[in-house]
C-alpha cells in the first residue's frame, strides 16, 4: 500500500485530527499514521492550512511558538 493522494491524505488527516485527543502538531499528525501509508510533511502542511483557510481546523498556538491544529467544531483542550 502507497502513501495516499493529496485529496484522500487530506481527508485522512483530518479524521486523524477529530480522533485525536487534543490538538495536534504537524509531525504528530504524520507520526499518526503507519510508515507505508504516511504522508510527507509537506502534504500535512498544505492539508492543515487548507483546512484552516476553509474553517475545518483552527490553529492552537503553544507557548514555545510552536502551532497545533484541531478541527474547528472542538473546544480547545490543552495537551
């Protein structure tokens, strides 16, 4: 099994992030998935900021100014 294509990456990292616990970095995001299927780096950025844009994520600044994503329909819960 490939990495997925950029619209079903996109998808999948974004059930990703409504499975998840709290809000998520991009790293954690890509550490989410298996290594067979995990998508590169740069495709979870473009996903995470297009789901920002579009108002299914929101970004969760941290205090080390690092970013955390989580889908927009979810109270913030710190990690």
């Amino acid at each position: 099994m490939s990495a997925p294509s950029t619209p079903q990456a996109r998808e999948a990292i974004y059930a990703a992030l409504a499975e998840a616990e709290g809000p998520l970095t991009a790293v954690q995001i890509r550490m989410a998935f298996k290594k067979k299927v995990r998508p590169g780096i740069a495709t979870v950025y473009r996903a995470v900021n297009a789901g920002v844009r579009n108002g299914l994520l929101k970004e969760v600044p941290q205090g080390d100014g690092t970013m955390r994503f989580e889908p927009a329909d979810r109270g913030t819960c710190e990690p």
